[in-house]
C-alpha cells in the first residue's frame, strides 16, 4: 500500500533512513550484520519491521521467527506482528499459535478479543463468496495503483505512474490522481490521463470524494499547500485533507485544507455519504483507539464541516483501520488490520451503519471474504450500486504492479443456508425423523420439516442480518434449540440440535440422580443439613417416589477424605439421616421405602484422599448423596 497509515500513519520525509522508513535501504545493512551471525532482540525487531512494514512477509516471517527463538523479553506487539505475517504467507496454524500468546500477555487489547471469540472464522471466509470473480483491471500499471472513486463516466484513482521523483518508502513516482474513462458499448475503462493539474502536485495525492451534484470534491495530499511543504515537530510529513470547488471553465479550484487539519497528525482518504451531509475519513488524530481511526464530521450546506467524531472502539481497533468508504444504502466498509482476517489489510463492512449509528443500534463488522480479501492487503473498496460496480485496491501475488485495482460486478449474494444433523444428547447416535422448525426473531414460525433417515436437515434463503431460532423436537424427547444471527454476506451454517431423551428406563441399580440429571446433592464442609438449592434437587427424587409407588431406594451418603475414618463415618450418617428425613417429612415418602448409610470418605470419586493437596471444590465432589433404586415390585 502506498499511501496509508503505518506506525500512526507517519509519512516520512524522503531524506530520512530507518526511523523514516526508508526501509529498502536500511535492511540491506541490518541484513549483513543478521547474516553475519549477530543476534539480538534490536536487531531483529527492525529487521523484521524493515520488511513487514514494506509488506515483503516471507522474510518478515524469517526475521520475527528469529527474534522468537531468542526466548527474551519481546514487546507483545511483535506477537502480533508475527502472526499477521504468518497469516499473510497463509500459516494459519502458527499464525493462530502466537495470536493466543499475544492475547495471553495483552488480554484487555480488542485485537486479541477478536481473535478468541472468533474461533471458526476461518471456515466462514474461506467458504464466503465461492462464486464471486474478481478481475485485475487493464489500465493498471507496473507501479501502485489504488483507491478508486467514480466521477461521472471516470474513475479517479491514485497511481505512481506520473514522471515526478521517486519517493523513498517504495522507489516508485509521487502519487497523482489520475483517470480512466468508461468506453462506450463497453464496461471497459481505459486511457489513463493525468486528473487535473490544479490538484496534482509534485506530492503524494490520492482518495477523491465527490459531492452528488458534482460541484465540490475532497482529496487526500500531502502537508502541501500554497507551494510550500510543511512537516511536524519531529520533521515528519502528514497527510491533510483538501477543498476543491469546480470552476465555470470545468477545471477545479478554490483548493483549501479542511479545517481539523493539523501540522501534528494525518487525515486521509475522504469518503461522502449519498445525502452529501456526513464525510468519513482515517486520522490518527488524538483520542485515536490505534494507529490510525474512522472519524464522521458533518458537511453544512455552505460546504464548511462540523467537528470530527471518532465511530468508537466497535469500529476502531489499536491497530489500522482505514480507507473508509460509505455506499448509497449507508453500509460503511473499510480496511482493517485489527480486526479479524486473513492476513494484510482485510475489507469489513458495517451493514446499515448510518442507520443503527443514528438509532444507537449494536453495529456489527463483517469481513467481506474471498475473493476479496486474501492474505495480502486489501483496501480501497468502492461500489456503485446504481451501476452495479465494485472496485477495490490489492497486493496480491500475479497483479501488473506493487497495488492494482480489481473490478466486479454487484450482485445481491446475501443468500444464508442453515443445515444440520439431529442427535441423541447422550449417545450421540443420530435421530431420524425428528421435526426442525425455525422461527424468527419474533418466535414466529417461518418453516417446518421432518429430518430424513440420516437425521440431516436444510433451510435455505434466510435473511441476512437477522435472528432466527431453530428448534428439534421428537416423541420422547427434549427439544434443544438454538439461536443464531445471519451475516451481511453469504454463509452456509451448520447447526447440530443434541436432543434429551425425557423416557428413561429405570430398573433396578438404577441411580435416579443419574437419570434425572440431578447435579450432586451437596453439602457443606462438617455439616449434615440440606442446602436451599439440594433441596429443589430433591424434589425430583420426590416425585419420582410419588410416581412409582412401588419403589424402594437405597439413599447412599458420603464425605470427603479431611478428618478421621470415625469422624467421617458419623458425618455421613448423619447427612444420610438428614436426606432420609426430608424425604419423608416433606416429601410424604412412606420410611418403609428408604434404606440408608454413610460411607464416610470410603468411597471417593476422586482423588483427594488424606495428604493429597485438593482445592475445595475438588472435596465438595465427595460430599454428595446418590438414590440407588432396590426395589420396583
């Protein structure tokens, strides 16, 4: 990527070596001392740094891996930094290894959050959007391209295909924004040409934004204005965001920065929503969650803005997220690092986010999945629905140059698929013919069927973005339901319903606690009274006994291993005496149907014998009571 936010979106002054990011220079020297055999956690850091901020991750890969095995004290940033490159070079399984160790050392960072509550979010990109083609465009260049916008019958892009001088980071031209012209009878776009020459410079310009009516547009440019170059107090080159009014004779002018500019911080990438009143744009501005953040400022009539207002941590993460770009229905998609994906700069979208933003609504942000996003950078995302265009900016292996712009067609690919199997909740063996109903949000029944011999069954053209419940149920059994919420974009889900089975064979040796899935019936350290909650539980034993009037049980107490075989022996009984007891005054069981005994600590169901260290809810395990059916006569 040629002209985002790396490191808080520095953006060096071309006369600067390392600590400017110079970076094709510099490792050339840190590689000569690390092939020479020289090790340390300094020299790895900006050597691997050197090439994954230049996004070469194979050899980030190499020198993060070195920098690992040192086994010293690291910043747990290059935890993550190491797996973001293994995930680039598509090691998902190492990648996902140092993923838990960063969020092991950083469990408060959104990152790592991310990363733990999305275990299965590979499977849902890789299997997202199988359908989809995407196509390298043909006016690409063998330099960078990226961040296209339409404008009338053009495309306005960046490119370093101008003649200006090189700039450092990549030994590639100074961006321009350049264009491209639709080709009539064809969707073709072609004869890339220099914009305007009123708004390239002899710096980096890039991310055009255009009012509906055409008659103001917003850039991105350098700290470049009225022919002078300005830097901050560290001699570092920012980006600001520029005014451009359209003048009679068809050129543009009146360039002006927008006012929360500033000499200190970057702000980029503009992005304009249909009605013309909210711009979306990236700053590391303060108050930034990360590197670099989304912000909203309002557009007034008279074309001035309102003040910046960071869209929050659910959006923002400590890392990049930039490129934002919102469409004609208010979903708003960007470019992340921070969130989950697949390596690189990833592209999300927030379904709907103008309106849940003004509404206060949950937001949710959706990876776009392949063939978009890929291990490499993604950003740059733009689409027209009216035309049903799509365009987006990627560093993927076999492109024309460094960044190339690829296109596709807009088709509505929300289609959801919910399938799945129907099992007995204990054995696991599959229940044929059980009944699957889904309902809505509501509890509304959208649709119903019978799962076929194997069990399985299959909804199909569910909503997106919507809650569902799905429910199975079959004769002598338990429902089990489950509730689910569809993605933004395609899915297949599979849902296993794990039925309870409610008829249960009860014979002699029976334990009904095991039966009825009664928990332990506990009781506290060196005391013989039921608990509040032991005695809902026996209940169950209650009318058990109500049921079958026949029935006689065995009621078998025990203790855990502290204090003496004699001592445990009385407890026991004791807490045998008080269950027999509850049974029988509040349960109006006949006594001649219960039999008992403790067995004090004699029989264990763990291994916390005298002198065994045990936690106490490892000894609470013994302290229970079982109901052994004797008798069914």
């Amino acid at each position: 990527m040629s002209i985002g936010f790396a490191q808080k979106g520095k953006i060096r002054k071309a006369n600067k070596e390392y600590h400017n990011f110079a970076y094709i220079k510099t490792s050339e020297i840190l590689l000569e001392v690390a092939n020479e055999g020289h090790k340390s956690v300094d020299l790895f850091e900006k050597l691997g740094n050197a090439f994954y901020f230049n996004n070469k991750m194979e050899d980030a890969v190499k020198w993060y891996g070195e920098l690992m095995a040192l086994e010293e004290d690291i910043d747990s940033e290059y935890y993550f930094r190491y797996a973001q490159a293994l995930k680039y070079i598509e090691n998902y399984k190492e990648s996902d290894k140092w993923m838990e160790k960063f969020y092991s050392t950083k469990t408060d960072d959104s990152r790592g959050k991310a990363f733990r509550s999305s275990v299965d979010y590979l499977a849902l990109i890789e299997n997202a959007s199988k359908d989809f083609e995407v196509k390298n465009l043909e006016f690409n260049s063998s330099v960078s391209d990226f961040g296209t916008t339409k404008f009338k019958n053009q495309l306005i892009y960046a490119s370093a295909k101008g003649k200006g001088k090189n700039y450092e980071w990549n030994e590639q031209p100074f961006l321009d924004l350049m264009s491209v012209t639709k080709q009539e009878g064809d969707s073709a776009y072609a004869n890339p040409e220099n914009y305007d020459s009123t708004i390239n410079t002899r710096y980096h310009e890039s991310t055009a934004a255009f009012m509906s009516d055409g008659q103001m547009m917003f850039f991105t440019r350098n700290n470049y204005f009225n022919k002078k170059l300005e830097s901050d107090s560290e001699d570092i080159v920012k980006l600001k965001i520029f005014r451009a009014i359209l003048q009679e004779e068809g050129e543009w002018g009146e360039i002006e920065p927008v006012h929360f500019n500033n000499d200190e911080y970057s702000v980029a990438h503009p992005s304009i929503n249909a009605k013309g009143d909210k711009l979306f744009f990236s700053s590391d501005m303060p108050g930034t969650e990360g590197e670099s953040d989304l912000y909203m400022v309002d557009i007034y009539s008279t074309g001035k803005l309102g003040t910046p207002v960071n869209l929050g941590n659910v959006i923002n993460t400590e890392r990049r997220e930039s490129f934002p770009f919102i469409n004609e229905k208010g979903d708003l998609y960007f470019a992340s690092d921070g969130h989950e994906g697949l390596g690189g700069l990833d592209i999300f979208v927030v379904k709907k986010f103008e309106e849940k933003y003004a509404n206060s609504d949950t937001l949710v942000v959706v990876n776009v999945a392949k063939p978009i996003n890929s291990p490499q950078d993604d950003f740059g995302y733009y689409e027209s629905l009216s035309t049903r265009e799509g365009f987006f900016t990627s560093n993927r292996p076999n492109g024309k140059g460094d960044d190339d712009i690829y296109g596709f067609d807009t088709l509505d690919r929300c289609e959801q698929k919910v399938e799945g199997i129907v099992k007995d909740k204990k054995t696991l063996e599959i229940l044929p013919n059980a009944t699957v109903i889904l309902f809505d949000k509501e509890g509304n029944e959208v649709e119903r069927l019978v799962a076929g011999e194997d069990a399985t069954f299959t909804f199909t053209n569910l909503d997106c973005e919507k809650e569902y419940l799905i429910r199975g149920e079959k004769e002598d059994y338990i429902a089990d339901e489950k509730r689910f919420t569809t993605p933004s974009t395609e899915q297949d889900l599979e849902i296993e319903l794990l039925l309870d089975k409610d008829v249960k064979e009860i014979t002699v040796g029976t334990d009904l606690a095991d039966v009825l899935n009664i928990p332990t019936i506990y009781f506290s350290f060196d005391k013989s009274n039921i608990r509040r909650s032991a005695a809902l539980q026996l209940e169950k034993v209650i009318a058990v006994l109500k049921k079958f009037p026949n029935m006689k049980i065995d009621v078998r107490s025990h203790t855990d291993s502290r204090a003496s075989f004699e001592y445990n022996d009385a407890l026991s009984n004791r807490r045998n005496k008080s269950t027999i007891d509850h049974l029988i005054k509040v349960g109006g069981i006949d006594p001649n149907r219960l039999t008992g005994k403790g067995y004090g600590e004699r029989q264990l169901i763990n291994e916390c014998a005298d002198g065994v260290p045990c936690s106490e809810g490892e000894h609470q395990l013994n302290r229970r009571s079982e109901f052994i059916v004797v008798s069914m006569e």
